[in-house]
C-alpha cells in the first residue's frame, strides 16, 4: 500500500474529466514524447494489490482541491503539478523531470508503462510485485 503513495505523489493533484474539444474524433496519435506533451488531470487511479482482487479507485480518497489540479508535460521534459481553480491550503505544486521511450515512461524516477494512448489521454501502469496502479490521464 505504501508503494502506491510513490506514484501519488507524481501524479497527486490531477484530475476530473474534460474532453478536448479541437482533437477530431477519429484522429489517430502515436506514443511519442511530442504527442505527450500538453496538460492532463487524473480521471482515475485504479489499484489492485493482487490480481485477483477487484480494482479499487482510489481518485475518490483525494481532497476535492486535488482533483482539478493539472499535470503539464513540457517539450523540455520537464513536468509541473499545479493548483486548479480550487487550490489546497497550504498549496501543493510539484515539478521535475520525465521522458518516454517507447511505451516506458519515467517521472523522476518512478517508471511507468504507457498501455494505452489517445489523442484524449492516456494510461500508465506502475507494477509492484503483485500490486498494480494504473492512471488514468485526459488531455485537456
């Protein structure tokens, strides 16, 4: 349970869904760095501590002002949480660095495994032993 809070703290302060308006609905995108680049919110965060276990979403836990903060992935890969229009108190930012080589996506140096990208989203598993996180991300 302890592992998850490592991936919770990446990715802590996203979320709620929207749907990105400009993207055409049958638009195909690619997973590459450029295609990464752009704001997400965390919609879900789904842990299974073992696999037969049910999925359990652990969004719901989190303070209402996390969950419309935004994670931005820049071009110089660099990364940066940042508050949304609700803002916790004391505010909570964070910034580091990622990168993507093929579906392995690191942040900081946590690594990740995107398994399944849209030009609306995307997925990233986080394996420990038995125990499983996925998120999941949308494209602002």
């Amino acid at each position: 349970m302890k592992k998850i809070y490592s991936i919770y703290i990446v990715f802590a302060f996203l979320f709620s869904s929207c749907k990105n308006e400009n993207i055409p609905p049958n638009a195909t995108c690619n997973l590459t760095q450029a295609n990464i680049i752009g704001t997400y919110k965390i919609t879900s965060i789904l842990y299974k501590s073992n696999p037969q276990t049910p999925e359990i979403d652990y969004f719901m836990y989190y303070d209402e002002c996390e969950k419309d903060n935004l994670m931005i992935f820049n071009s110089n890969n660099t990364y940066i949480i940042s508050e949304g229009a609700t803002a916790c108190s004391p505010t909570r930012t964070q910034s580091g660095h990622w990168n993507l080589n093929q579906s392995l996506i690191t942040i900081n140096t946590e690594l990740g495994t995107v398994t399944d990208f849209t030009c609306t989203g995307m997925k990233i598993k986080k394996v420990y032993g038995a125990e499983e996180t996925t998120i999941i991300l949308a494209k602002q």
